[in-house]
C-alpha cells in the first residue's frame, strides 16, 4: 500500500516534467520559427532590387522564386489543356473597355495599318486586313480576366496565330522561344513564350459579338490570348517579331510577372 502511494506520487511528478518539457519545447520553437521569420523578412527587404531590363520593381529572391513559378507552370500546362469555353448567349453585349495605351492617337489611320511580321533574316511580311479574313476564321467566347480583378465573358473571332504562322511558312520563326508585340506606334508591347501564342484559342481577332473591333478595342486587330491576363491581350497589333530573349514588356518593364499565365 504504502509502495503504490509512492509510485502514484512519482508518476504525477513525471507528468508534471512532461508538461514543463512540452510548454518549453514550444515556446523554443515558436521563439525559433518567429526569429526566422523575422530574419527572412530582413534578408528579402534587403536584398538587392532586380536591375531594371525587360521586368523591374521586384527584389532579386522574390524575382527568382517568380522565375522558377513560370517553369514549373509552363511544364505542368501544356497546349493540349483548353481555356473553358462559353455559349454564345452567355457573352457581354457591352466589352468592358479597360485602358488605351498606345491606341489613344488621333491621326491612326484603320485604312492605311497593315500587320508587320518581322522575320529574324530581316524580311518583312506586311498583311492588310483583308489578308488575314481571307484565312479561316476561328471564334472564342471565353472568361477574360484582368490583373485588375475583373472578368467578363466574351466573344472574339479571328485567325488563330498559329494558323497564321502555318499560312504564311514562318514555321522557322517560331523556333524560338519569345514571340513580341507592339502596337502601330510602339507605346505599348508585350512579350509572350512562344508556346504560348501557338496555344489553339489563342487569336489574332478582327471581330467581337460578330462585328468589327471598335478603335478603343483596339482595331483593326488586336491579340486574345486566353491563357493570359488581360495586359498580355495587345490592342492593336503593329508588329510581330520572334526572339531568343524576352522581349520588351510594358507590364513586366513595372513590376508585373512577365509570364501572367493564368
Ligand atoms: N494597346 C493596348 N493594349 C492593351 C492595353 C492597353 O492599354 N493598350 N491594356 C491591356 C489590359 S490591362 C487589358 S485588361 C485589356 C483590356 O481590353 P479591353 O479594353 O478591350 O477590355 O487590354 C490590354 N491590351
Ligand atoms: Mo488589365
């Protein structure tokens, strides 16, 4: 009897240590984690800006950790995965406008644009518009979402890039791996992975709810590129070129990511 009292009283001590043990142990590792945050957040604040290329505006690790983001995402979505696609009904009568850059000019002549592809020998391809309706006409009616945090349904018809490109024999272009793109007047570009631009919804559009592009929609043909956000949809298509180095980006050139897939 007398034995058991003392093995009871044993046992309720070892329990008691146990608690303390634990208690400790947690706090040592909240204490641990919360230094490293800290330090992590010191190291990051610190770190060196990216020197300002084709993107700008991120710390150098926060940068990386977006480049190796891209990677992992261009390997896992591949041109066989498709954009969701809509019923006609379901597309906006109104398209939201959202910004001009480089489509605000006055003296822009619809009659007079022509499409430039520029090829990496220097030769010049330069396509009126009836160029391109003359190719078969794809339509789209898609979820078109902006960075800005709107989206709307709508509908665009034109020819895909890639049908482009297969009409006109630039398959030797799309070797590489970065396609550009500029407005007429070069105030707004964007640069896409050349997988991307060959994806089967992506269209070079002429048309939306079955009528041609207004100007603020950027007439007379501008990109939609699903797989993107809205900013890598140019307006009014100028010119094309294809590169081995990113092309300039007026998004990226401020801090947006470059890739933007969605
Ligand atoms: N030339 C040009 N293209 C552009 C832009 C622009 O300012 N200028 N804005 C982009 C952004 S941020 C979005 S969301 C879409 C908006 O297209 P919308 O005005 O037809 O809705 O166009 C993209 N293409
Ligand atoms: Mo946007």
């Amino acid at each position: 009897m007398k034995n058991l009292k003392f093995k009871k009283q044993k046992k309720e001590l070892t329990i008691n240590q146990k608690i303390n043990r634990r208690n400790f142990i947690s706090f040592s590792a909240f204490f641990a984690l919360s230094s490293a945050a800290a330090v992590g957040w010191k190291w990051l604040y610190n770190s060196p800006q990216e020197s300002t290329g084709v993107t700008a505006g991120a710390h150098k690790p926060l940068r990386r950790a977006l480049n190796k983001t891209e990677l992992f995402f261009r390997n896992f979505y591949s041109n066989n995965h498709l954009v969701k696609t809509y019923s006609k009904d379901r597309a906006a009568k109104n398209i939201r406008v959202n910004s001009d850059i480089g489509i605000d000019d006055e003296g822009f002549n619809v009659e007079t644009w022509r499409l430039e592809i520029k090829k990496n020998n220097g030769q010049v391809v330069r396509l009126t518009i009836d160029d391109i309706k003359a190719l078969p006409k794809t339509e789209l009616i898609f979820d078109f979402k902006c960075v800005e945090g709107w989206d709307q349904i709508q509908h665009w018809a034109g020819v895909k890039f890639i049908d482009l490109i297969g009409h006109f024999k630039l398959e030797d272009q799309i070797t590489m791996p970065y396609v550009g793109m500029e407005t007429p007047n070069g105030e707004y570009y964007v640069g896409l992975d050349t997988e991307s631009a060959l994806h089967p919804q992506t269209i070079l559009a002429y048309e939306m709810n079955d009528k041609p592009i207004s100007n603020v929609h950027g007439a007379p043909l501008r990109l939609i590129i699903p797989v993107k956000y809205g900013i890598k949809n140019l307006k009014r298509i100028g010119t094309i070129s294809f590169s081995d180095k990113r092309p300039k980006d007026y998004w990226a050139e401020r801090g947006y990511d470059y890739y933007s897939g969605l």
